[in-house]
C-alpha cells in the first residue's frame, strides 16, 4: 500500500515537474525598445556625441574591429562594427559602418566597401519588458546564443559531474552533508544545476528534509525525460540572478543586460565569471552592492575555471585584474513613466498575459537623449527651487512631471513622471489632473481669433468684472498684480496673462465655444462651462495638457498622441503598427496668429525669465500657468522641432507660492536648452501680413516712431490705428480722416 | 495585411508623383543645416516665411518664394517607400515614410508622399488631412502647394465629393501646369 502511495506521489511530482518545464519554456515577458538613432549626413551630432550614443548601446571601444558591437575612434571617423538589429519593420545583419564626423555634424556615411550610405540607424536601446505580476522578468535565448563557456563555467563551479549524473549526484551531496554536518547549516553545495532549476521553478527556498527528498525525485524524473542540453538550457534561461524593486531577474540573457548592458554572446571571460559567481547567491553577492565580495568570488571561480582547465591560467589571471565593469545604474529600467505609458496604450487591445508571455517586442517613441535631458533638468531644478523655498511649514518635497513630444508626428519622446524617476510608483505625467491655470487662454484668444471679430491688435478691455453667478454668489477674479490696465491689444492681454481682459473676450465668444476649441485640440471630455474655466478651472494631467498644446505646435493638425509605433510578434511580423495621422482642427491663419503670439509670450510677457537660459537664436512659444493659490505651476511651450509641457508641485495640492514663471518655466527653458532643435518658423500663411503695434497700445507704428513696438501677424484687411507723429505716408488723404476717426472713437472708448 | 486591390499610382493618377520624382532628383547636396534639410530658400527673407525674429515684412499676399527639396537621407528612404508600396507593402512604406518625416518634419513634399501612401491603402481622410498638412507648410511653393491641391483633389474625387474635387485641382493648375 505504501509502496502504491509512493509510486503515486512520484507519478504526481513526475507529471508536475514536466508539466513546468515543458510550460515555462515559452514565457517570455514582452520586450520594448527606445526609437533607434537615426544617422545621416547632416544630423547635428559631433564625433564624441556618436561616440556616447555608441557607449549606450554598450558597444566598447577597441583598438581593433573585432566582432559586432565594438568600434574604433580614427581621429574624426568612427568606424562601428555594428550589431544585427531588428527594427519595427526590418531586420539587418551585423555590418560595418564608418561616420565621419565634423564641427557641422556627420558628414559622410560609408558601408565596409566604402560605398555612400545616405541613412541608417542603430539598434534601438532596450528600455524594458512588460513581466508579469509575480515579476519574474527574462530574456530567452537559444543555445546558438550563448557563448560555450557559460555552460562550461556553470558545470565546473556548480555541478562537475553534470554530463554524467542522473540529476542528483550521491557523491556531491554526500561531501556536502559532510561540510553540512561540520558548519551545522545546509548549504546549497550539493545540488546539481537540475536541483536548482527545479527549486527555481517551484520558487521554494526553504531547505526543509522533505523538499530536499521532493526536489531530488523531481530532479531524477526531468534527467530521464529531458537532454542535458535542453537541461542546461532552460537552467541558463531560468535561474534567478538579481533583484531591481518588484522585478526579478531571471536568466543569463537578461543578467547580461542587467548588469552589463550588452548581449550575452559579447560578454568576455571576467563578466562571464562574474555571472557565475552571482548564481550562488544573487543578494549576498550583489555586485552594486558589495563589489569587493563580489570581486573576491569572481576571481575564485576564475581559478576554479583555471584549475580545471576550462581556461588557460594566464587568461584567468588577466581576467583577474579586470574590475566588475557592471554598469553603475541597471539597464532596461531606467523609464518607469514611459513604460507606463506604454503598458497603458497597449491593455486597450491586449490581454495582460500577451504581454507578459507572448514574447512581443514593443518599438516605441522614446529617444533617452530627452529623456534623459527631462530628467536631469528636473531633478536639478526641483532641487534649487527647494533649497529657494525653505519655509520651513514646508516639509514635503516639490513634485513636478515632465512631457515631451515630436509635434509634427505626435511622437511622445519623454516622459518623467516625478524626481525620483527610478521609483515605479505615482505617474505624475499620467496621473495627476491638476487645474490648468492661465495655460488655458491660448484657447481663449484662439477662438477669438477664429470669429474673425479679433486680431492681435485689437484693443480688449482689462478691467474689473463682476459676474453674479447662477447660484446668486459674484465671482470677482483679479488680475495676479491685483491691478487693472484699461485698454490693452490682445497681444499684451496674452502675452502678460491679464486675467480680467482674458474673461472680457471670453465672454464675449462664449464659453461654449471655448470648450469647444479645448474638446478640438483633444480634450476628451466637456469642461465644466463655468466662467473660471476662462481662467484654467479644468483639470488636466501633463500629458493632456500636451496632447492640447500639440495642436497649436502643428500649426492647427492635431495628432494622437503616440508612444508605441509597432508591436512584433516573436515570428517578426507586424501585429500592430500605430500610424501617424492628422486631423486639422483649425484654419493654419488662426493658429499662426495666436503663435505668434505665444512667441511674444517668450520676448515680452510671463515667458522672459526664460530667455537667459536658452540659445539667443532660438524662436520659441509658450504659455504659464499657475493655478488659485500657487498650488500647480505649468509651463507648455515649443519650438519648431520639440513640445515640452512641464507641472511642477505639491502631491497633495498644497500651494507651493511658486508661479509658472518662477517654477516650471526654469525645468522647461533647461529641457529645450538642452534638446537644442530648430527655431519655431512655420511659413506665415498666404492673406495675413506682419504688422508693427506699439505693445503698450496696440497702434500700429514704424520703426523710430516707438521704442516699445513687437510685430504681430494680422489678417491682410486688417484695419489698425496708427499712433498719431508716426509720419504713416498717407497723412491728410481720406485713409487717415478714417483712422483719426478709429483713434477717435478708441480713444472714447478708453476713456 | 488584407491584398489591396488598388496600386499606389492607380488611385493617384501619377500627376503630384511625378513632381515628387523630379524634385527629389534635384536633391543632391552636402551636409544640411539643422532644422530644415530639405528646404532652400530661393529668394525672400533668410528664414524663408515670417520667422518672428525676421525683421523684414514681406508684402501682403506675396509669400517669400521658395522650393522644396528632399536632403539625401529622406530621398533615399522616400525611394525605398516607393519600392515598398510598389509592392502592395503599404503599411512598410508609410513606417519608411515616417522615418523620412522624422529627418524632415517641415518638408511639404513627404507629407504628400505619405498621403499617397494613405490613398494607396484607401484611406481617402487621412490622405485629405496629409494633404492639408502638406499645404499648410508649403507656402511660397507653388509646385509644392500644385501637389498638396492634387492630392486633395484625389481623396476627394475618392469620396464623391467631385465638385470640390475640380475646385482643387483647378487651385492645382493654376499654381504649377502639369
């Protein structure tokens, strides 16, 4: 009877064990990808710039091409041995490739065979995966991917007799019960790599008799089904080699990238070593965090690897002497807020379980140069405006979120979803709805300026209002000097964000119709129509508040916004491309206008401040906001080549005394500083025409007549007063009769 | 992807094409400028339309002139589109397309290359609204703007909407004759 028992129960872990193994071979969490560097003759990118592109792929710099994955530095050529790469839509095999270099950029591209190559890009980064729940993360690899000496080096620090046992081996444990029986404490010295494995797949580390008698039996039933080959194989992909928050590292693949940045099949004799070494003990020998242990245990299984002549001893000697070489930071995690993003685009057309096990390779948007150009203009500043601050009640660190887009295709480029952008928590970027404040007005004018009743000159009153509301209550707003300006022309009402004048026009075009343009540009639900959404009452998260400010970037076409350009299944075919596509949802002579003005914004108005910290030559349009009492500071702006919206502020809404000018504004000028990019420079539209208005007054002048004149663009028909002495040629014809009536009838107006 | 029963040039009827074609072949110059590769202004104000720092207004109506090209990375990958969507491959030559726009997001002339790729796939909207992109950075190209207005004109033409169709292909013709 006990012996049916036992015969049972060794049937039922037989059946478990291969039903695990024969499982587990094909989860593979979906892999995603930064958009690859495009190289051409003429990007602005100078040979040390190529170089730490290269450096971030991990190539290694070498005095000789010798394999995939390396290059060469030949005064102002780079020769690369670039690797295989598959993109979205194609695969490359590995090639050779020589940039030239120069103060302007590349200049030259050339194949091995010296011919002109107009275009290429470099493999895209990987940026992460997408693993499941229980967060076991891993990249999967064949046999023909992993180079012969990991085996090799598994087998002789780990299990020496692996080629011969039958999945436990008598001889390793009865040494290891010995030194067991001697330290009072089991060790794991006598498990063959068939025992870790299926201790792996069970995910049990408590070394209790009987799991130890359960694991062998396992052990012995997967030796008589399997290979040792697909054994060491599916031990290379599933062991457990590190921990990065939630996610763990599984297999030698990923490990590779974890630590090293780079493929495993580049790995040389030290970092393959320093794998192996961690396999005993991936916490207790971290190697970013206890490298000198860590360093110790290398150059041991160095030794053992000499000593047992897998490797000759002076080559493990000379690996000896090289450091860790581990990448400081882990890689494949650096973007949490991006991948979020990613991860919430993708669950509207896949289950979860595709993408943590169908092996999907995601290519998305994100280009690191901004990400990383987003994060560190961030951190920095946050960190300066906290130490400006000081005020003691204020205990809580300042939060801020950053997006950036590509206007024109509506690539979404970076995201930070807060200052500790490690941390896979709270995505501010995504997350945190927050009122609009005075960024909203762009909207406001935009849709004046589409009535055809206003122009960037036309004269709006800012002066006090009293609204009573439906409620019976008054709603009285202030301008934020809490001062009123009289007659002002539009381009100085936006340009200084006057409040009172703003509510004047948007009454005037109606609320509804306001909504209206906000719901256009990609709002996707009705704002409340209360007059205070005049003034930035709707709430919106960065990344909508960049999905609106997009459409003003692309000249009146709005874009969905987009992080994953194509999703590939395991064979390489497409499953899913997200193309490009446009709506225009405003006439280009309207949108021109308004940014124009939001350039003016940049020269004259609450957008100054910037100007120090940008290139002098650079056009660009923006717009503050901040929110009632100082709780959010926003600031959305653009030049021709980038959109940055940037929210800086408290997590639970406290007000932070900051304006957008003074705390967003500063992250946003230090993001575009850094992205470089081209100036903002649409073609102004056929029928409008440029004018100069006096920017406290709105007449129009000529240059020498006013020392405080910007130029506007106006609708070509566009009637403005002159300012009286400006010497306008046609003094005394019947035009001017017109015009000394307009001033006339202005000028009864003001007063 | 579904066989597509229309070629790229069949619905297109080869006109706005052609023009590409040619411009694309004057394209042969040295390192570009960041910011705008392709485009060489041919007379006007440096800054080629109204740029806010320009100081010189043009005169109403008369747009800065100028002509679009394709810088060598764009014309290459605009050649490989072509081959792709020759081949039925449309979904390929409009990802082949996108990364020519990433090069050159200003360049009216890949914006109508897309459209095409767009009706060669029946998608008569989005080629209409590429279209209108394609226009909206063309001023001051009148062979440019000829082809933005034929590529309206045909997604038009594509939805019944044949009136407004002629109309734009009349704006085509008086800009630029085939």
């Amino acid at each position: 009877m006990a012996a049916v028992a036992g015969a049972a129960y060794v049937l039922y872990l037989d059946l478990l064990v291969i039903h695990q193994f024969e499982g587990r071979r094909w989860t593979l969490p979906a892999q995603v990808f930064a958009a690859p560097l495009e190289l051409y003759a003429g990007l602005p990118l100078s040979e040390s710039e190529v170089g730490h592109e290269l450096e971030r792929l991990h190539y290694r710099k070498v005095a000789q091409l010798d394999r995939p994955g390396t290059y060469r530095v030949n005064g102002a050529r780079i020769d690369v041995a670039l690797r295989p790469a598959r993109f979205a839509d194609e695969s490359r095999d590995a090639q050779l490739l020589s940039i030239s270099a120069g103060s302007q950029g590349i200049e030259a591209l050339k194949d091995a065979a010296g011919h002109e190559v107009p275009v290429i890009r470099l493999e895209p980064l990987l940026i992460g995966s997408i693993f499941p729940s229980h967060g076991e993360d891993r990249i999967v690899l064949t046999p023909r991917e992993v180079p012969p000496l990991l085996p090799a080096a598994l087998k002789a620090v780990e299990d020496r007799r692996f080629d011969s046992h039958r999945g436990v081996d008598p001889q390793a444990i009865l040494r290891a019960l010995w030194v067991d029986a001697r330290a009072r404490q089991i060790e794991q010295g006598g498990s063959t790599l068939t025992q870790q494995l299926v201790r792996s797949y069970f995910l049990s580390t408590r070394q209790t008799l009987g799991r130890k008698i359960r694991e062998a039996i396992m052990a012995i039933a997967l030796d008589a089904r399997f290979t040792k080959d697909d054994l060491m194989n599916a031990y290379i992909n599933e062991i457990f080699l590190g921990q990065d928050g939630n996610r763990a590292i599984h297999g030698f693949g990923l490990a590779s990238q974890f630590y090293f940045g780079k493929p495993l099949s580049e790995l040389d004799l030290s970092e393959i070593a320093l794998l192996v070494a961690v396999v005993r003990g991936p916490s207790y020998y971290d190697p970013r965090r206890h490298a000198d242990r860590v360093l110790a245990r290398r150059n041991l299984v160095l030794k053992e690897l000499a000593d047992q002549h897998v490797v000759g001893a002076p080559e493990a000697a000379a690996a000896a002497r090289r450091p860790l070489g581990v990448t400081p930071r882990p890689a494949g995690a650096y973007y949490p807020a991006y991948l979020d993003f990613v991860r919430r685009t993708l669950r509207r057309d896949y289950r979860d379980q595709d993408l943590t096990e169908a092996g999907l390779s995601i290519y998305t948007s994100l280009d690191p140069r901004a990400q990383d150009a987003a994060e560190r203009a961030l951190d920095s500043e946050l960190a300066r405006l906290d130490r400006m601050k000081k005020r003691g009640s204020e205990a809580q660190a300042l939060q801020g979120a950053v997006v950036v887009t590509a206007p024109q295709s509506g690539d979404v480029i970076a995201i930070v979803g807060g200052r500790d952008v490690g941390y896979d928590g709270f995505d501010r970027a995504l997350d945190a709805r927050r009122a609009m404040g005075s960024m909203v007005k762009p909207f406001v004018y935009l849709a004046a300026l589409e009535s055809g009743r206003y122009s960037a000159a036309t004269i709006v009153q800012d002066e006090p209002v009293d609204l009573k509301l439906a409620g019976g209550q008054h709603w009285r707003p202030e301008n934020f000097a809490h001062d009123t300006n009289g007659p002002v022309p539009v381009a100085r009402a936006l340009a200084e964000s006057l409040n009172l004048a703003t509510v004047g026009v948007g009454l005037d075009i109606g609320l509804p119709k306001v909504a209206e343009t906000l719901q256009r540009f990609g709002l996707d639900r009705t704002p409340q129509q209360v007059p205070a959404m005049l003034l930035g009452a709707v709430d919106v998260t960065p990344l909508e508040a960049a999905q609106l400010y997009n459409g003003l970037a692309n000249g009146g076409f709005r874009n969905p916004l987009r992080a994953v350009r194509a999703v590939i299944g395991t064979d390489g075919k497409a499953l899913k491309a997200f193309q490009l596509q446009v709506t225009q949802v405003a006439t280009p002579e309207a949108v021109y206008q308004l940014d124009r003005l939001l350039t003016l914004v940049m020269n004259r108005g609450t957008g100054r401040p910037a100007r120090p910290l940008l290139p002098a030559d650079l056009v660009v349009a923006g717009k503050t906001g901040t929110s009632s009492d100082f709780r959010d500071s926003w600031f959305a702006g653009f030049s021709g080549s980038n959109l940055t919206v940037v929210w800086v502020g408290y997590d639970d809404d406290a007000p932070t005394g900051l304006t957008g000018s003074a705390g967003a504004l500063p992250v946003w000028a230090r993001i575009m500083a850094s992205l470089g990019g081209s100036s903002w420079n649409a073609p102004m539209p056929d029928g409008l025409v440029e004018m100069e208005i006096e920017y406290a007054t709105g007449l129009r002048v000529l240059p020498g007549c006013s020392d405080d004149r910007v130029t506007v663009a106006v609708p070509a028909a566009t009637q403005v007063a002159p300012k009286a002495g400006c010497g306008f040629p046609d003094s005394g014809n019947p035009v001017t009769t017109f015009i000394d009536r307009t001033q006339r009838w202005l000028h009864a107006l003001v007063h | 992807m579904a066989a597509r029963p229309r070629t790229l040039t069949g619905v297109a009827g080869g006109s706005a094409l052609l023009a590409a074609v040619a411009l694309a072949a004057c394209a042969s110059r040295g390192p570009v400028p960041p910011g705008l590769p392709g485009e060489v202004a041919v007379s006007g104000s440096e800054a080629g339309g109204g740029s806010p720092s320009s100081p010189s207004a043009p005169p109403p109506g008369a747009a800065p002139s100028r002509q679009f090209h394709l810088g060598p990375a764009a014309n290459a990958l605009v050649t490989q589109a072509r081959t792709q969507a020759g081949g039925g491959e449309y979904a390929a030559a409009g990802a082949t397309l996108e990364r020519a726009l990433r090069i050159e997001p200003d360049n009216p002339l890949l914006w109508v290359e897309l459209g095409r790729v767009q009706m060669g796939e029946g998608n008569a909207g989005q080629a209409d609204a590429m279209g209108r992109k394609a226009l909206a950075l063309a001023t001051g190209d009148p062979t440019a703007q000829a082809s933005a207005w034929r590529l309206i004109a045909d997604s038009l033409h594509a939805r019944g909407r044949t009136a407004e169709a002629l109309e734009a292909e009349q704006r085509a013709a008086g800009l630029a004759p085939q």
